[in-house]
C-alpha cells in the first residue's frame, strides 16, 4: 500500500493484525452451503429451488392467503388466554407477570396469556404462549430454559395482514441451551384457521413437519439449527403451508441480506429531494423533561445533562433510554448521544451505547440482535430536520413509522426488502434507508 | 463428465481456489467491519456457505471475487448488527476508553465515525490490498467514487485522530 499516510497504516495494521496460523475450513463451508457426502442431485436441485422460492413466496400475495391469514388475525387479536388455546397454567401466567414486573420496559399490565400448544421433543416439554402487545401479536416458548434466551417474538398485527401468507414464521430460531451445548432450536410462527399442515423446509432440502394447533406452529430440531449459528446446511428456508389441497411457500430469512436492491428497485421516492447537514436534537441538548424519567446505566458521559424513557411506537411495549452528554469542558467538550434499548420481560437496562452529538438525518440503530427473528426492531435517533418517517414494501404497501421525541421504532419483515424514507416537515425526501 | 456436471463442478473449483487464496484477505476484512477476529473467521464461512449455496444464481456479470466480496462484506455487516447496538456512525460506549489496547480504541473510534461506504473502501484497500478497481465491483460503485471516498476517508480519520482525546 502506498497512498496511506504511513501513521494511518501502522493504525490499521494494529487495529486489525493479518490473519496467521488460522487454517482454512473448506469442508466447513461445504457442510454451511449444503453440500453433503452422497447428496443426490435431486435434493441440489432443491437448494437451488429453495433459494428462488424464498424470493417469489415472499413476494406472492395470494388472495387465498390474504383473505385467510387477515380474517385470522382479527380473531387473534382476542387472545386474552380464552381463544383461541386456552389460558396459560397459573405458573406460566405467575412467570409472565414477574418478569413484566421486573423489567424496565412492561407489556399492559393485566396481559393475559394462551396456551396454544403443548408437543414434547427429546423428552423434554416446551409450551408455545401467545398473547397481545398494543397492535402485535406476540409468541412465548416456555421450555426447559428461559435464561439467555428471547422472553418473547411480536410482529406487527397490520405486517402480518398485509404480507398476504397463510402463515407466518415469527422467529426461525429459538436456540435452547444444556450444559452449555445448543440442544434444541424451535422455529414458530402463526397461521390462518384453514391451514391443515406445516412443513419446515431447510436449506439440503429436507421437509420437516411442524406441530400445528390453534393457529400457531413450531417445529423443533436437535442443536443449533439457526443459520445464525453454524449448521447452514440445516436452517430452516422456507415453510410449505397447506391448506386443503393448495400448498404456498413462505419465506423464512435468517442469512445476511445480500445484493441489496437500489431505492428505485421498491416502490415509494427513489431520490432525495434535499440534502441535510449535521443537525441536533434540540431537547435533549437543552434538558426537556420529556418522556419519563431515567438513570442513564454508563459510566460515561461524564456529565449526563438529559436522561430520559421514551415510549416510541404505540404497537409495541418496547422502549428507549435517551440521554445526551458531554465529555470534557469549555470548547474543548465533546458532546455524545446515548442510546439504552429496554425490552420487556429482559430485567434491567439493555444494551446502550453512545454516538457523537452531530446527526445527518438518522442515526441508525439497528435492533433486534437475533438473525432468526423474522420481524426485527429497528430503532434508533433522528435529527430535529426529520419530521416523519415512512416504510415501503415490495408490494407496494407502505406505513408511517411513529416518531416520538425524535426516536423511531419499527419492526419489518426480515424476508423482504424494505425502503425506509424520511422527510423534513415540508415532506421533502431527506434520506432513504434501505433495509 | 457431461456438461451439467462440469457447470457446477467448476463453480465450486473457482469458489475454492479464491477461498484458499484470498482466505487472510478476506477475514482481516471482515474482522475490520465485525471487531472481533473469531467472528470474523465465521462471517467469512458463513458468505462462503452462502456462495456455495447460491452459485448458481451467481450470473458472471463481474468477477465472481467481486460477488464474494459483497457477500463477505454483507455478511459482516450482518455480523456486526447482530451485536444488539452497533451500527453506522454509532460509538459504542465501552470503546470509548483513552487507554491503549490492542486494537487501538482511537482508530476504532475514528473508524467508527466514519460514514460506512468509507470504512468499506478504507478496509478493501488496506486489508485486502484491492485495487480501484477491484474495490468499484465489490461495492458497485464507480472507480472514480473509490478514488474520492478513499481520499476523504484519508482526511476524516486524521481529522478525526487529532480530535480523539488522548
């Protein structure tokens, strides 16, 4: 390298070391993209099919499953523990409220929570619970660990509607732990009344069959089999859904977004209309007392000059520490926005962390750490120029993303792209996002 | 061997014979954008599995080591996200300690300030030591932009370096 000033490149090559001494693990890569020892040609083929109907079942919007899986939703909306599955055992329910109680952020108190099914898998009993959260259903997989893993998955009643499927994967894997080993992993989602039968496709083109009852499903495999983890061969790729004798593919995304498509390849603005510098957040730089009251969790900023709890999106319980601060003093302070994300049912802050105090736009966040959860969190701080937020899908739907207190919070489909629009308050395009 | 055969065979010797030789390449990459080198070496097998996996839709439009590439970088960038609360532009808190570490938190910190096409183009030239050109495929962006995200990531990390408080 010769166009790096040279104090720059003993920087980088200290930051990051050349990699020695690692072997290469080809067959590793083999085993990840599905290609066995004795596969037959067949079940290739299937791969490759699987990969382009992850696509095309995601973006098939059939009136079959629209019609059915939205009629459904209104009905499971009245889960409240009567219908459809029956209440929770007292002992979950007990469980559910103490973990409420005791975290930062709460679901409505008085939640109510359904039993939709009960199976057992290599003699241990997991209870799949369903229940409400504002404008999202929500699912809770009770089992022989709770510690470390998701207390819940919700997804956005109005997304689920208007995805147009039969069914839909909320999370594609819900790894269970014992003796530090992974020693199950569940994949569950929700599915319209006429549905008669689930099958888990992975990705060597095996079909696996879910437990289905009261318009949830879960299909449980030994291990870690989320793509997160190391057994790409075995991720789930899709779900086949039946419904009397049609069948339809949905998608299921647990692998990095790749090829990203450009803003003008979804619908909504494909051109930004107005080019923002470094903006503020005024209130939190002038000490507002809006939100809630919080204790900023960090050690720094030395000096925290706002903390505060805001609530961002009425569907979700979900919940933002804020605070602004400062390093330093005189002209040589350096000014830090702080970001603490507080989930229900998770005890105490959650992760929190710190950017500069000058914002172009967003400052993105990206949420909702696990790459099986089919309907991230998105959320992050937007400057005082962003006046209101919009989210596009592929089939043209779009939605406003709620903007409290210049936080925004959403969840989208992990399956398909999404396009992210922001605008200032004469509704000129200042940023496109995409997702 | 009949055609078919030798079609796919083929994409997996080309797949390989880059894996092998770009392998240091490829994970000091990915640990730049990831931060951590463990992580790095399973985001790296992990866009290899998905190469693998995804082959055929692979159209030699450009050079496949450009198509790898984004899958790594994509990949990396999933990596890191996954991590709860990092993301473009963000700090995250226990980074920002004044003390030495073997990382260098003040050049993570500037990296970190960086807008991220800028990291990209910083990380692909350095620790992959690509060319212009070669960087203008990966990322799809054209040859001419590499040369002046290069320059301003240049400016911004030595401005950025000389703010960081030592």
């Amino acid at each position: 390298m010769n166009d790096l000033d040279p104090t720059l490149a003993a920087a980088l090559d200290e930051l990051v070391p050349p990699f020695e001494g690692i072997p290469s693990q080809w067959r590793d890569v083999l085993r990840r993209g599905g290609v066995g020892r004795g596969r037959s040609r067949r079940s290739r083929l299937l791969i490759a099919g699987a990969s382009a109907a992850v696509l095309l079942g995601a973006l098939a919007a059939t009136s079959f499953g629209q019609a059915v899986l939205g009629s459904t939703l209104d009905r499971l909306g009245a889960w409240t523990g009567v219908a459809p599955g029956e209440p929770a055992s007292t002992a979950q329910q007990e469980a559910f409220d103490a973990a409420n109680e005791e975290s930062y952020a709460h679901f409505p108190p008085g939640t109510q929570v359904g039993r939709l099914l009960t199976t057992t898998f290599e003699g241990e009993t997991y209870e799949l619970l369903g229940f409400r959260d504002g404008g999202s259903i929500c699912l809770r997989l009770a089992g022989p660990q709770s510690e470390g893993r998701p207390p819940a998955s919700c997804a956005p009643q109005r997304q689920l509607s208007a995805l147009g499927e039969p069914a839909a994967v909320l999370t594609a894997g819900d790894v269970f732990s014992r003796g530090g080993e992974a020693s199950a992993t569940a994949l569950y989602g929700v599915a319209a009344d006429d549905v008669d039968g689930v099958l888990v496709e992975t990705a060597d083109g095996e079909r696996h069959p879910a437990a289905l009852r009261n318009n949830a499903f879960i299909y449980l495999a030994p291990g870690n089999r989320s793509f997160a983890g190391r057994a790409g061969a075995d991720a789930p790729v899709r779900a086949i859904v039946h419904e009397g004798g049609q069948t339809l593919s949905v998608a299921i995304e647990t692998g990095p977004a790749i090829d990203r498509p450009e803003p003008g390849d979804l619908p909504g603005p494909a051109t930004v209309e107005r080019t923002l510098g470094p903006s503020h957040i005024g209130w939190l730089e002038r000490g507002e007392a809006r939100g809630a009251p919080y204790d900023w969790p960090g050690a720094a900023p030395e000096t925290v000059v706002t903390s505060r709890l805001v609530h961002p999106n009425p569907d979700s319980s979900f919940e933002m520490g804020v605070a602004f601060g400062r390093d330093g003093g005189g002209q040589e302070a350096v000014g830090w926005y702080c970001l603490s994300w507080l989930w229900p049912l998770v005890k105490g802050s959650g992760s929190y962390g710190c950017a500069r105090e000058t914002v172009t736009g967003l400052l993105p966040m990206y949420g909702s750490g696990q790459g099986a959860d089919q309907f991230p969190l998105f959320a992050g701080l937007a400057a005082d120029d962003v006046a209101s937020l919009e989210l596009f899908f592929p089939n043209g739907a779009h939605e406003q993303v709620p903007l409290v207190d210049n936080v925004y919070a959403f969840q989208a489909p992990r399956a398909l792209h999404t396009k992210l629009v922001a605008y200032d308050a004469e509704h000129r395009v200042v940023g496109i996002y995409m997702l | 061997m009949n055609r078919g055969a030798r079609r796919a065979g083929t994409g997996l010797d080309e797949l390989e014979a880059l894996y092998r030789q770009k392998l240091p390449h490829f994970r000091r990459v990915a640990a730049a954008i990831v931060g951590d080198p463990e992580r790095a070496c399973d985001a790296v097998q992990e866009a290899f599995g998905t190469a693998v996996r995804r082959r055929s839709s692979f159209r030699r439009a450009g050079p496949l080591e450009a198509w790898v590439w984004r899958l790594v970088v994509n990949t990396a960038r999933d990596h890191a996200r996954r991590r709860d609360f990092p993301a473009e532009n963000l700090v995250v808190e226990d980074t920002r300690t004044n003390g030495s570490t073997p990382f260098g938190e003040d050049v993570r910190v500037a990296l970190a300030l960086l807008p991220e096409r800028q990291r990209l183009v910083l990380f692909l030239r350095y620790y992959a030591d690509l060319d212009y050109a070669a960087i203008a495929a990966a990322l799809e962006i054209a040859e001419g932009t590499v040369a002046a995200t290069l320059n301003a990531a240049h400016a911004s990390l030595r401005r950025t370096l000389q703010e960081v408080p030592r």
